[in-house]
C-alpha cells in the first residue's frame, strides 16, 4: 500500500471537521470505485428501467431462501492463530462402505477401491467463506476427509486479534501461520492435499514458504486456483490505462479511510445493493448465463465482509510475493487452474506460476471468471478428482461427471 495515499486520504478525513472531510472522501471513494463499476452499472440502470426495486428485493429474497449454495455444514472446529485468533472449521470426515457393494458416488469419483487416508484442505478467496467450495464439498463429501476453514476476519473465524487490538497490518505471511494453525488442530498426521482460490492460494505458498519440512514431508499435492505469485500490484482490472491509474493511486487510502467509518459505509453499501450486485458479477464470473442463485450466493458471501476487513487485508496483496515459495512444490503433484476471463488475478498469473513448475497441469478454463469453481465447478471438480488420483491418494478410477451443475435445480450433496 502506498502510504503517501493512505496518509491522503486520511488528512481528507481529519483537517478541517468531520463531516464536511467526510463528504469529500466519500467523493473520491465514488471517483474510484465508480471507475470499477462503470460497466456494470450501465447494466444495472437498464434492469431498474425495466424492473422495480422491490421486485428485485423480492427476488433476492427468494433465492436466499430457497438457494441450496452453501448449506453444507460439517463437524466443527476451533483452532488458534499465534495471536490467539479463533479459526472456525469444519471436517467432512470418509463415509465408509460397509457391504460389497461401493457407493455410487464413490465409484464415479474414483472407481471401486476404497480411497487412501488423506486429508484435502480446502482455503477460501479474498471476502468470501469456506462455503466458496460448495460444489467441490458436495462432490467429495463422505468419499475423501475434507478441511474447510474460514480465514481470520471472514465467515465464522473470528476478527484478527492483532488487526483488532494492536493495528498489526495482516500479512499473507500470517495468513499462512493461520493455515498451520488449522492443520495442527484439525489434520495433526497422515497425508494432507492442499487447495487454495485467490487469497488461499497465497495462503498456501505462505504456508510452504515458512514450514517446509510440512510440506516435504506430509503434503502429497497441491491445486492453486485463480492465484498470483506476486506482482499483484499490475493488475489492470480490465480498465483502460488512465483508469487504472487512478484506481491505483488513491484506492488505498480510499479504503483505509471507508474502513474508519465502517458504520456509515454499511448503510451506504445496503443502500446500493443493485449497483454492488453488477459490481460482484462483472468481477466475480464471465459466463452469461450464471444460475441467478449461484450469483445471489457469491453476493452474500462479499456483502458479509465488512469494509473495515476489506480495507484491512488489500494492502496485504500489493506486497504478496512468494515466487520463491513455489519451488517447494516442485516435486508434487500440482494442479494450476485459472479462468480464461478472470479479471482479478488474471490466467496470465497463472501461466506464470505453471512455468515455474514444468511438472504441474495448467487449466485454462475459457469463459470463467474469478469464481470459476462456482461457475464452472463440474471442470474444477473433475481435475481436483484427477489431481488425487495422481497423487497416489485415490485409486485410478473414472472422473467426475454430473456433479457440480450450476443449475437452478441443483441439491446439495
């Protein structure tokens, strides 16, 4: 983060009294953001031309109501972060086959033997939730014991302590002392695979960059989704250069300031939900025909994260580099898969991260976007089944096929 911007935006706020310096910093917050939402708003303005605010509030109650997406629950858990973080999880443990006959699932995921004992942990994007992994749960469940934690300040983990007590700025570095903290608990032996989208995925190279023997000796594959290495700073957003530019240079300050008046913002940010929702869509998928319920349930999860968090870990990204990292993952197994139109942590990244592992599968998915294990899960959960079958931790046996539909009907397994 640049300080020179944050300390700009935070004199807007204190100099000359708070509510007028407010209004000029809610002014630039709108210059930026608007900026980023500028596509998706015109969409936004044509469907309100066309259909009423309430119905519109009407629906989206309806899909909260009657979505399936992120119901699955699982055993919980607790573990602590070094700064005496609380970190919620939940263990999906192997249902096992009790007569001759194998379980369907099981034998469409991996064929007819019995998986091996392994453990897959599963680490959640920037603003979402370990719900973010619904589909790939729903296809696992009860065949491989799965981990799904929600990361500090996000779901059902509690606030940062030291973010919340001392102003310790969150590193990804303590995101992946975060990680180790959750495996301690939840995997303390045996075999570990790990997966991480976006923000998880660095997790995962934090974890590996500071606790190499885990890695060496107990991680026997890796899938990193939608993820950066570094250079996170480059990213253009899908904006023209003179845009881009700006959002740079004042964005964080802009959200070191909204996160100081955490309160008004949340009002501000219910009060635009149409505009947000286009804001989420154009950032989050590309396909046009996303499952409306698919994209209510990734709304929800980003609306549930509080600006102060969201101001709170951006920095973090603009300093995340562990490229270095990688090279612990050279001899495993790995699986790097990154949607064709991801506008957040392009497949360019992605392709960076394969060339420094020849060994690894790339997966280039056309027509996805940042939620591509949302919105094109059946092709994220078919090479995750591979990616297990490669690494010994399952039999050889046929991949995934019909589970993961994005379709309005779809049931939770």
């Amino acid at each position: 983060m640049s300080e020179s911007s944050a300390e700009a935006v935070a004199d807007v706020v204190s100099a000359t009294g708070a509510a007028g310096n407010w209004r000029r910093a809610t002014g630039i917050a709108g210059a930026a953001i608007g900026v980023l939402a500028a596509g998706a708003a015109a969409g936004v303005a044509v469907e309100r031309m066309t259909v009423g605010r309430g119905m519109r509030r009407r629906a989206r109650l309806a899909l909260d109501s009657a979505g399936p997406y992120g119901a699955l629950r699982g055993t919980p858990g607790k573990a602590y972060a070094d700064d005496g973080t609380e970190l919620y999880y939940e263990v999906d443990d192997v249902q096992p086959d009790t007569g001759a006959v194998v379980s369907p699932r099981r034998r469409r995921l991996f064929g007819r033997k019995a998986p091996a004992p392994v453990t897959v942990v599963f680490s959640h994007g920037y603003c979402l939730t370990q719900d973010s992994w619904h589909f790939q749960r729903a296809a696992l469940r009860g065949v491989v014991r799965t981990v799904h934690w929600d990361q500090r300040s996000h779901g059902r983990s509690g606030r940062g302590a030291a973010q919340l007590t001392e102003g310790v700025p969150v590193s990804i570095d303590q995101l992946g002392r975060d990680l180790k903290a959750v495996i301690d608990a939840a995997v303390p032996e045996g075999p570990i695979v790990l997966v991480g989208h976006s923000m998880g995925g660095m997790t995962v190279m934090a974890l590996a960059d500071q606790y190499p023997e885990l890695v060496r000796e107990r991680v026997v594959a890796v899938a990193l989704v939608g993820t950066s290495s570094g250079r996170l700073g480059e990213v253009n957003f899908g904006l023209p250069v003179a845009g881009v530019n700006a959002v740079r240079r004042v964005l964080p300050g802009v959200l070191k300031a909204l996160g100081q008046r955490a309160e008004l913002v949340e009002k501000g940010r219910r009060a635009t939900a149409d505009l947000f929702a286009g804001v989420i869509k154009r950032y989050s998928f590309a396909s046009r025909d996303i499952d409306p319920a698919v994209e209510r349930f990734a709304e929800r999860m980003i609306e549930s994260t509080p600006i102060d968090v969201v101001a709170e870990f951006y920095p973090a990204f603009t300093e995340h580099d562990k490229t270095q990292a990688l090279a612990h993952f050279a001899e495993l197994p790995m699986l790097v898969l990154a949607g064709v139109r991801d506008l957040v942590t392009p497949s360019e990244h992605s392709e960076v991260i394969a060339d420094l592992l020849p060994d690894a599968e790339l997966v280039l998915v056309p027509d996805a976007g940042h939620l591509v294990m949302l919105e094109h899960p059946e092709v994220v959960t078919d090479r995750l089944a591979d990616l297990l079958t490669r690494a010994g931790a399952v039999p050889a046996g046929a991949t995934v096929g019909g589970y993961g539909s994005t379709s309005g009907t779809a049931q939770p397994g």
